[in-house]
C-alpha cells in the first residue's frame, strides 16, 4: 500500500507541474499584452459642458454654440429689431474620445496613428423662428490618420527628419489654433478645417521645416451654385495644394504659407441656342498666411494673418461669383477677398495648495480679431457664391477669459463680444454693400466645465 502511495504522488506532481507551468506562461503572456498596449496605445478625451448666452441672434452651427457673427438687424413696421432676441442654451455634445498610437518601428520607420471622434452630426438646430435643437447627437469622425518618420544625418542637437501624415487631420494653415474656450476657436477669423491628406513635413537641420500637402474636401467644403458641397473639388479632379516653412527656436516660431485651390463649380451648362452641353468651368485661388507665436514660462503669445480668395472651404469669410458669360454655356469667375487676422495672449501659473496629483492653475487669456471684405477681385456679371451675408463690410471680436485648472478638471469663463458693420441696399459689382453702413454687436457669456482623462 505503501508504494502504491508513493506512486500516486509522483503522477500528481507530473501532473501538477505542466499545469503550474502553463498558468505561469498565461500570466506572464497578459502582463506582456498589457505592457504592449500600454506603451502603443495612448487614449484620451474629455467630458466637456457648454452654458450659453446671447444678448441676439447670431449665424452658428453646432447647437449654436460654435458662433460665427451676429444676424442683421431685421426691422418691421414698428422699427422693431426681430433680430435682437437674447437665447441661452445648454449642451455637452463636443465630449471626446481619441486614441494615439505610438512606438512602432520597422527597419527605420517609425510607425504611428491617431483615431479622435466626438458627439456632433443628426442634431437639427434652430430655424428662422425657433432655437429648439433636437435629434439623436452621432459619434463624428473628427481626425483619422497614420504617420511614418524617418530619422538621418544625426549630427548633435543638428538633425534632419522626415514625416509623412496620410488621412484626416487639421488642415496645415488651420493647426495652429489661437488659446480660447470657445468651440469657434477663433473662427471665422482664422482658417478652421480638418481635411482628408498626405502631408509630408521635413526638418532640416536645426531651425527649419519644410510642409507640403496634397488635400481633399469633406466636412468643410467650396460654396457654388448648389451650395456647399464637395462635388466642385471632386470634378475638379485636382486636390488642394500648401505649401509652407516654419522657423523656430528658444520659443519662437515663425510659419508662412499658401494654400492653392482649383475647383470646377459647374459642369453642365447651357450655350447660346438653349442646348445643354458640357463645360469646363473652372477657378483657382491662393491664399496666403503668415503665423507668429512665442512661449516663455507662464507667457504665451501667438498671432496669424490670412489674405483669403474664396476661403469658405476654411470656414472664413469669402466666396466667389461670375466675372464673365460665354457663349459655348461656359463661366469664368472672380473669387472676394478677405484679410482675417488674429492675436491672444495667454499669462497665468500654479495657485493656493499644491499636490502632484491635483495641480492648480489659474490663466488669464484675451482673444482679439478682425476681418475685412476687400470685394471680388473682377467685375460681377452674374450671381455671387458665399454661404454668409455678402453685405458684411468688416468685422471684429474681443474676448477675456479666466481659465481655472484643478488637476484633471477645468472651469472656464468667457465674455465674448462680436460686433459686424453691414451695409444696406444692393452690393456693387464688386459684391460690396457700402450705403448705409450699421454696426449690429452680440454679447456672448460662456461658462465651460470640462473634466480631462
């Protein structure tokens, strides 16, 4: 009986031990994936409230809280402005989700990618007589990429380095974005646009980098005669081109570019006998920036200066119009001009109490902009093609907030007053409207909560 004891003993440890093995392998395989997702994988987002107020009706998308300008004034017989009804609203549909991805390499490439997403699309906003936003708010793609680096010539702090970025991002004139709470972030008086794109940014050396891109049109679109849409660059069959160089050092950085569009706003026509037949209407515009910024310790300050031709597709102020009618049904044009330009200022450091885990930071920020309609380029001979008031002659914006961090959590106030000088009467044949020209102002109050994961 004895061994027959001894015999089961063995077999059980023979047993036991591959079992033992395995589970240890099990083990050591999900600290392994969990090491691997936590050095690749980098989520984030927020949880972010907007509070509302405004003293009158204004032009803006997005539940009306990304704001573009305030409505003319719209009088009856009473000499009653319709226009200038105050509204408040509440909404939390800019939460966000984003995943970064990092720290793969292949031979010498190195590999990357971001997918970014929030609330946004399937809500109706407010029509001429009402501010009810109602419907479902969706899951919008915001930004969706992949990136490929290539680092050479590693000479001390001297390098040279390529990047190459392919899908969705920031439009190259519009990812330098002024400090602000507001969902506009300073738009429309800097260009604001996610695009799909290949763009290639290359580094040489110390001071410099070169960026140019090839980009498409989706969710900011060309204006024309159907509107808004992407069909104009899609038969245009030529992307959007920019080109830019940046310049930076010990907190400076300097960046001036262009961006190049050519887009077919019609490909059907009608000729001098009434026939329908194909045209081949095209038009192409450059516009041109310049960005400045400069950050030491506490104290940031940034600026950008854009002279737009027809830049609707970055949510600026512009469009084009028909500059000449041929005989064959075919249409030339004439794209406005707009100089847009913007500075904030950012000042503020740690306060009361401090904890690793819970810094404080009380900022101080002043936002201010102007835009001025310089017209079309050409004569008008026919309709003019933009998606906001072409009688607006100028306009500007002056926003202080105070800005309060506790760790993870933000609370933000903002005063923002926008005031747009319209003019009345028809537009001359340079689409300006210049008789009787009136100031029209929204006072805009915003309360932001915002807790960061």
């Amino acid at each position: 009986m004895k061994h027959v004891s001894c015999w089961l003993f063995a077999i059980s440890l023979l047993v036991c031990v591959p079992v033992s093995a395995q589970e240890v392998k099990k083990d050591a395989m999900k600290e392994a994936a969990k090491s691997h997702l936590k050095q690749h994988f980098k989520p984030y987002g927020f949880i972010r409230n907007y509070f509302t107020y405004d003293s009158r009706e204004s032009i803006s998308g997005t539940g009306d809280l990304y704001n573009y300008q305030p409505k003319d004034q719209s009088l009856n017989a009473y000499g009653d402005d319709l226009n200038a009804i105050s509204t408040f609203r509440f909404l939390s549909l800019t939460t966000r989700v984003g995943l970064n991805i990092v720290g793969y390499q292949w031979g010498k490439t190195e590999f990357g990618g971001k997918i970014e997403a929030d609330f946004y699309a399937g809500l109706s906003t407010k029509t001429a007589q009402t501010h009810s936003v109602s419907g479902v708010a969706q899951f919008r793609l915001r930004q969706a990429y992949l990136t490929l680096g290539w680092d050479s010539l590693k000479m001390g702090k001297d390098y040279a380095r390529v990047d190459l970025l392919i899908g969705q991002a920031w439009h190259p004139m519009a990812a330098d974005l002024c400090d602000a709470i507001a969902l506009n972030s300073g738009a429309p008086f800097g260009p604001f646009s996610r695009t799909p794109q290949v763009k290639m940014d290359a580094r040489l050396g110390k001071y410099f980098t070169l960026t140019a891109a090839g980009i498409w049109q989706m969710q900011y679109n060309s204006t024309g005669p159907e509107g808004q849409s992407a069909e104009y660059i899609g038969y245009s069959k030529t992307p959007e081109a920019y080109v830019g160089i940046s310049v930076h050092d010990k907190g400076w950085l300097f960046r001036a570019g262009a961006d190049v569009l050519s887009i077919k706003p019609r490909h059907l026509g009608t000729d001098a006998a009434g026939e329908k037949v194909k045209v081949n209407d095209r038009i192409t515009t450059a516009s041109p920036f310049v960005y400045l910024q400069y950050k030491q310790g506490e104290f940031s300050f940034k600026a950008k200066s854009i002279f737009a031709s027809a830049g609707e597709h970055m949510n600026l102020n512009g469009g084009y119009g028909v500059s000449k009618i041929n005989a064959d049904g075919s249409y030339e044009y004439t794209p406005t001009r707009n100089s847009s330009t913007w500075i904030s200022i950012v000042y503020g450091g740690k306060v009361g109490r401090q904890e690793d885990k819970h810094p404080q930071k009380l900022q101080g920020i002043l936002f201010g902009g102007y835009i001025h309609n310089f017209g079309t380029k050409d004569e008008l001979v026919g309709a003019l093609y933009t998606p906001r008031p072409s009688n607006m002659h100028q306009m500007w914006r002056l926003s202080p907030t105070l800005v309060w961090t506790i760790g993870k959590f933000q609370l933000g106030c903002e005063y923002e007053i926008t005031s747009v000088q319209y003019g009345q009467g028809p537009v001359d044949n340079h689409g300006l409207a210049l008789n009787g020209l009136h100031w029209v102002t929204n006072h805009r109050v915003q309360l932001m909560t915002k807790y960061n994961f």
